[in-house]
C-alpha cells in the first residue's frame, strides 16, 4: 500500500501518459486519457455537484500532455495538447493509485467466518444506534466486513422491518410487497410459509437483479425448533476454489435459469452461481436449490457443471461452516443477500407460534449510508482539530 504521506518529487512526460516519481522513489504511471477524464476543474465537472460537463467524445482523439510540472504545494499540474490546464492534489492522486496493492488497499475488508463467529457476533442494539452515530457506524463497518449483522431491541411491531429498512437504506417492492410475513399458512407459494427445514440459500436469484440486503424481524418464536442457519457463501466459495479449481471456474462462468412463478407473478434469470471480479475477487454467490430451473449450456459442459454443483452444495452443507443461532421477539437479522446465505430448521407450529416479517433493500442504499455517516464523523473530527 502507498504511503499516505508521500508526496511527488518529479513528474516526467511521455508518450501515453505521465510518470510521477514519489518522494519515496516509487513510480505512479498515468495514463493520458485517464488522468484527463479525472480533472476535476470547473470547467471539467459542476463545481456544485461534481458531475462532468462533457462527453468523453468531446475530448480530441489524439490527447497528450504536453507539458507537466510539480507546484509548490505539491499538486501536479499539467498542459494539454487542446489547450486545457488540470491540476491534481497530491492526497488525490495518492488515493488513486493504480498500483496493485494500493487497488487491493481500497477494496472492502472482507472478512471470511464460519462457526467460531458465534462468539463474536457482530450485534447492535437499535435504541442506542439511533441516538449514536458512531454506535451505527461501527455496526455498519462490521456488517460490511461479515455481509451480516443482528439488532437486539426492536420493536415488535408490525411494520417495524421496513422502518429498520428505510433507516439503512430503501425498501425495495417486490411481488411479495413492501414486507413480507413468514409464517406457516395452508397451500402456501412459497416453501419458506411452511415448517419445513430450508437449507441455506440466497433469495429471489430469479430477478434483475437480485436483491442486495435481506432484513429478517422476529415478533413471535414461541414453537420449538426455528433456528436460523447462516453461511459465509464467500467463505465457502474460496474453499471450493482452493479443492477444485476447474469446478470454480465452471460455476463462475456458465449461468444457471432460476425460476419463480405463482398466480400473478413469473419471473426468471440467468446468473452465475459465484461472480468474481477481473482481479478474481468473490463479488456474489446465488444459490437457491428451491428455485434453480435448468441449465441452459452446451451439453459436454452439462455434466462437469452438474459435479461442480454438487460439489459446492456439499461445501455450504459443512458443520464448521453454519452459523446456528436462534431469533427472539425483537432480533432482527440483516444479511447480504448475495453472499450471507441463510436458511432455518424445521418447527412445530402446533406447540407455539413463529411469525417473522422481512423486505428488501438494495445493497447500494445501506454503503451509502455507511459512507455518509463516516463523511459526517470525518467532517466533525476535522472541525475540531
């Protein structure tokens, strides 16, 4: 990772682009077309808001820099071949490196769980993170990290999910509604309205896209049996990674048909068991056994699709790997849906009652929050400096 502190010493032109040469020596390379598109001068983006005020077409063909020196105050300062003056801070160009481990630096801290995670749940307590924005913050930073969270104390209302999923972000209507009772019902739609067991799964992999964050409120646990069961689906995924390389790579490339479809609704989508990025990082896991379809692929990839499958399913079926805990009125669960896979033992509706409510959020909505809260708590340490 760079040095925060770092500042650049020379800055050298050349075909394709500039070379910063840092005060501690190492080189930055920048791009012509890159650096250009990142001015951030007032005639560049809105002073306001930030946003660009052109098209990248706007820009000539054959851009180059024709001049560049270090300032005064550090800041790198550049002519362009168009006539055009940039200035770059730098903290900026610091924070944008695109070297690899300043790339592996900004990304998200992941952290991989399983079972021992149950000694150290990340929990919040409703009450006190609505009045503490630093108590909210640091739940945040843990749920980012594990791709869940849990809140004690909330109130057993009615509704109360979707307040919770305003709160962290915005609740996202489906054919289910703005929340969702789950509860055992006669002839239900979906199997979650059952007491059956549900292996763990990911919801609704059967819509564009599918949605982010998952929020699970318990009113009533009053029946024997219930409990919740999570996997760490990344967890999971680099493991099936490190055994069986070539089932890792088919599960993150052919796509499998997921299916839904009742009286007013049907719905299907072709996804990917596992998404990584370019750099080969575990972005999302989708698996549901309930609403997987079939597979659309050339048949001499059906059948090593299939191993891959079953290999991956025996993974997320893994003691060491399930995370065990019971809800009870007032815990309310939030989970990544892409990546937390969740499901349930089976209950006895005839010896209590169990009723929890869920909705939806999208995932952008609760990093927003998590990103404006740490803004707001880097603005006020700053002013009082």
């Amino acid at each position: 990772m760079s040095d925060p502190n770092r500042r650049p010493a020379v800055v050298e032109v050349h075909e394709g682009g500039l070379t910063v040469r840092w005060s501690d020596k190492s080189p930055m390379h920048l791009p012509n077309y890159w650096l250009r598109d990142n001015c951030r001068c007032p005639k560049c983006r809105h002073p306001g808001n930030g946003q660009k005020l052109y098209e990248i077409v706007d820009l000539p063909a054959d851009l180059a820099a024709i001049e560049a020196m270090v300032a005064p105050d550090a800041s790198v300062k550049v002519l362009w071949s168009d006539g055009h003056r940039s200035e770059y801070a730098a903290d900026w160009l610091n924070a944008h490196d695109l070297i690899p481990s300043a790339r592996d630096a900004r990304r998200p801290q992941v952290e991989l769980w399983g079972k021992t995670i149950e000694s150290a749940l990340p929990v919040g307590e409703w009450p006190q993170m609505l009045q503490d924005p630093a108590k909210e913050l640091a739940w945040l930073d843990r749920y980012t990290a594990l791709g869940f969270g849990l809140l004690r104390n909330v109130p057993t209302l009615s509704g109360m999910v979707a307040e919770v999923g305003d709160h962290l972000g915005f609740v996202r209507v489906t054919n289910y509604g703005r929340l969702f009772d789950v509860i055992s019902v006669p002839n239900p739609n979906n199997l979650a309205n059952t007491s059956l067991g549900l292996g763990v799964h990911s919801d609704n992999p059967y819509r564009h896209p599918s949605p982010g964050v998952q929020l699970l409120h318990c009113l009533e646990a009053g029946a024997p049996g219930g409990d919740t069961l999570l996997v760490d689906g990344f967890h999971a995924a680099e493991i099936l990674r490190k055994e069986n390389p070539g089932a890792f790579a088919l599960l993150s490339t052919v796509p499998m048909t997921f299916r839904f479809a009742d009286d007013k609704a049907e719905l299907e989508a072709r996804q990917t068991l596992i998404t990584a990025d370019m750099d080969g990082v575990v972005t999302a896991v989708h698996f549901n056994n309930r609403s997987a379809d079939w597979l659309d692929a050339p048949i001499d990839l059906a059948g090593r699709w299939y191993a891959a499958y079953r290999v991956f399913a025996q993974i997320l079926k893994r003691p060491e790997l399930e995370l065990v805990f019971k809800l009870g009125p007032g815990d309310l669960v939030v989970m990544q849906n892409d990546r937390a896979l969740h499901g349930r033992t089976a209950f006895d509706p005839n010896l209590g009652r169990r009723h929890l409510q869920g909705c939806y959020i999208d995932r952008d909505g609760i990093e927003s929050r998590r990103r404006v809260l740490k803004r707001r708590t880097t603005n006020r340490t700053d002013a009082a400096a």
